[in-house]
C-alpha cells in the first residue's frame, strides 16, 4: 500500500534521524550505549552489543535485545535493532521545535545511512501525536520520500491491527481560531 497523505509521510519521515523533523540538536549530541556485552571486529567495521541494549542520542532512545552497527566503505552507518518474542525493539525522538514525540516498535528495526531509509519489521507501527501506522513492515525512503506499508495476514495480528491488514489511525488537523474583530 503506498501512502501519499502528507501526514503518514510526515510520520515515517520522523523516523530517521537525520531528518528535518527530528530534533536537530540530537545530531550533535555524544551517543551513549549500554548493553550486557559489546563485540568489536575493527577490521570488518561492525560492533554488536547484546543484552538489554539502550542507545541514548539527545531525545533519541533506541531500545532492543541487540543491536549491530556495521560502517561500509564510504563511511556510512547501517544499523539493525532486534527484539525477541516478549519485548520489541523500540525508539523515541522528540520532534523537532514541538512538545512531540515520534516512537514506534517492531521485531526489527534497520536503518540504511547510505540510502537514508528505514524498514521496520515484523508487528510494526509508528506513532506521532496521536496519529498511527500499524503494519507487518514499514518502510520509509527519505531520499526519494515514498513509504510503503505492508499487511501480513492473520498470522501477523496484533491488538493494533487484529486482522493483520495495515491500519493508519489520522487525527484531523487543528484548524486556526477564526480572528475576532473587535
């Protein structure tokens, strides 16, 4: 299902941490991580920590059960977030000049630093404000800004979505108090 409403793109452009929606400050901000165990192969450019994995960015919390980190050639980072059966891996963002946050949760979470895209699998959604998507996979491509999200049948049913197809709950938009004259 491709989505064109400004407002679910809005929602999954959140999502990446580079874009002009999230807190802009984050960016520059120390990355702090904690985890049960850290494994660093300097000569392939990857870390995986695992166990109760907490990456903290600014505003930005990224929770998972592991999390590997690999670098390519060109300096660009890709990183997979994992959870297990009983607890998603999850993220938070404040969003950028408003009291609001931007959170979702899925099995797996990867994000392409080259490709400025992000895919959430498995019992996914996002949410900002009160608007959410709730789908089997979620993905969002910043650099040529189509999303796309996928239902996964009735195998793939969760309180959000009972039925498994793809769910989007929109809030209409706050319209401007009309000027008074006095």
């Amino acid at each position: 299902m491709n989505l064109h409403r400004p407002s679910l793109l809005l929602i999954l452009l959140a999502l990446v941490s580079t874009s002009a929606f999230a807190e802009k400050a984050d960016r520059d901000k120390p990355i702090d991580l904690e985890a049960d165990t850290v494994m660093v192969n300097d000569a392939k450019k990857t870390s995986t920590y695992t166990g109760n994995v907490i990456l903290t960015q600014g505003t930005l919390i990224i929770k998972g059960d592991k999390l590997v980190v690999r670098e390519d050639k060109e300096g660009f980072q890709h990183s997979t977030t994992y959870g297990n059966p009983q607890v998603p891996s999850t993220f938070k963002q404040k969003m950028e000049g408003k009291n609001e946050y931007m959170e979702g949760s899925a099995q797996r979470i990867e994000y392409d630093g080259r490709m400025d895209k992000v895919q959430l699998f498995t019992k996914a959604w996002v949410k900002r404000g009160d608007d959410i998507v709730h789908g089997d996979y979620i993905m969002y491509d910043a650099n040529s800004e189509y999303a796309e999200v996928i239902g996964g049948g009735s195998q793939a049913a969760t309180p959000g979505t009972p039925t498994g197809r793809v769910r989007a709950v929109i809030q209409p938009k706050k319209k401007p108090a009309p000027a008074t004259g006095q």
